[in-house]
C-alpha cells in the first residue's frame, strides 16, 4: 500500500481530516470522489459531505448519486482521494458490494499512492470485514455473537470499528476477531481519527484501539476464548504497526 488511509470514528469530523486528505492527495486540485452510498439519500448525503471537502479547500470534488458501477468506476479510476460519510455501511455493500471492479477501483486509489477513508460507517467499510450492527446486547464472547460480512479491503488485514468506547464496542470488536485471528482490530472512539500509512497508525484527536489475537482461540462449546489478546490503546499522536 504506497497510499494512505483515513479512519474517522464518527461524531463530528475535524477540518483537518479534509485538509489532510487534499495534502496526501496532492492539494487542492486534487480530484475527490464522495462515495455517500451510505445514505438512504445519496444525493443529499453526497452534497453535504462535498460542501464540507469544498469548506475546507478542495477545488475539485464530486459526489455522484448514481447507482451504475460503470459510471463510478470512471470517477474513481480519475480520483486521488476517495471519501464514504457515515451512514450504514451494509447499505453500501448491498447496492454496490456485488461490483467487486468498483471495489478494486477504490483500492486502486490507494495503491497509486492517493487516499481513501471515511467515517463511522465510511470507516468500518475500509477493513477486510466490518461489523454488520448486530452483536449479541450482552456482550457475549460467543460465536455468532458478533456478525461481519466482507467490506471494500483497502486495509485487507483488518476490521475497523467506529464509536468505539463512546458505544462500549470492545466485546463486539474482540467476537470478531476471536472469529477472525488473523484481523487486526481497529477501534476508532467518536471525534478521533487515524492515519494509516506505510503499515503504521498515527491516532488524532482521541483514543485508537489496537487489538490483535496472538494466540490461536480456542472453543468450549460456543463459546470462544484466547489466552493471549494484545491491545493497545493510543493517545494522540501516539503510533502502532498495523
């Protein structure tokens, strides 16, 4: 991956997260896609959040409503920076997950060196697989209990979870990768946001949670465990390997 990633963890995004992006992309002119198919109204969604990059200095963003794959490929394929909002990130997969060319569009960007992120839902949709919403509300350790699905892969080792300690998401994130030891788990908390670049975090703003299996997980009926969980837990301006 020569490019960067952007997590936002949801709330209210920072102006420096447009503004980092238009640097990493090149500037100003740099052409940004808003990908709002989150949003049961993508037109709306789609130009606030191109309002938003506009505010905070981009001279050349475009938010398409369309659900035609081929005409979003074009976009993507000339962006250096793609952007998803929040919303509900099964939404997205279930208009768009089926254009697997699409997908590796927005991956493509990335690996040409541009940008790619979002927030809240936009930055669970980053991961190899993201939370599907519907973990068990008492927080087991089960399998099942924390259902995910496939997501767009820009960051093919991991899961990204959004609102983390502000929504109490450990258990779920943790189910996850009890089911998926091979994952790193990324939790993003509401008003930080994250850096990935070159196979290193940089978190902003608030806490990041890093967390990883170490050790195989092992099963009692339904119910998983692992006898070595690695977390870390980083403070602004503070980095990890991912």
């Amino acid at each position: 991956m020569s490019g960067a990633v952007i997590l936002a963890g949801g709330g209210s995004t920072p102006p420096e997260v447009p503004q980092t992006m238009l640097q990493l992309a090149g500037g100003a002119n740099a052409r940004i896609v808003i990908l709002a198919h989150v949003q049961a109204d993508v037109a709306r969604g789609g130009q606030r959040s191109a309002e938003f990059f506009a505010e905070n200095g981009a001279q050349d963003v475009i938010a398409p409503d369309t659900l035609d794959a081929g005409e979003l490929i074009a976009l993507v394929q000339s962006a250096r920076g793609v952007w998803i909002p929040g919303g509900d990130q099964n939404r997205f997969m279930e208009r768009l997950g089926s254009a697997t060319a699409l997908l590796e569009a927005i991956r493509g960007v990335v690996a040409r060196g541009g940008v790619a992120g979002g927030t809240s839902a936009g930055a669970s949709l980053m991961g190899a697989r993201m939370p599907t919403g519907d973990h068990s509300p008492d927080g087991d350790l089960k399998v099942g209990a924390s259902p995910t699905a496939p997501a767009i892969g820009v960051l093919p080792n991991a899961i990204v979870d959004q609102h983390f300690l502000k929504r109490q998401r450990l258990p779920r994130l943790l189910c996850a990768l009890l089911e998926h030891p091979s994952l790193v788990g990324i939790g993003v908390d509401e008003e930080a946001w994250a850096l990935v670049q070159k196979g290193k975090l940089t978190a902003y703003r608030a806490q990041v949670v890093i967390a990883r299996v170490r050790q195989k997980p092992c099963r009692h009926e339904r119910m998983l465990g692992s006898r070595d969980i690695r977390l870390h837990i980083l403070l602004p301006n503070e980095t990890a390997r991912v």
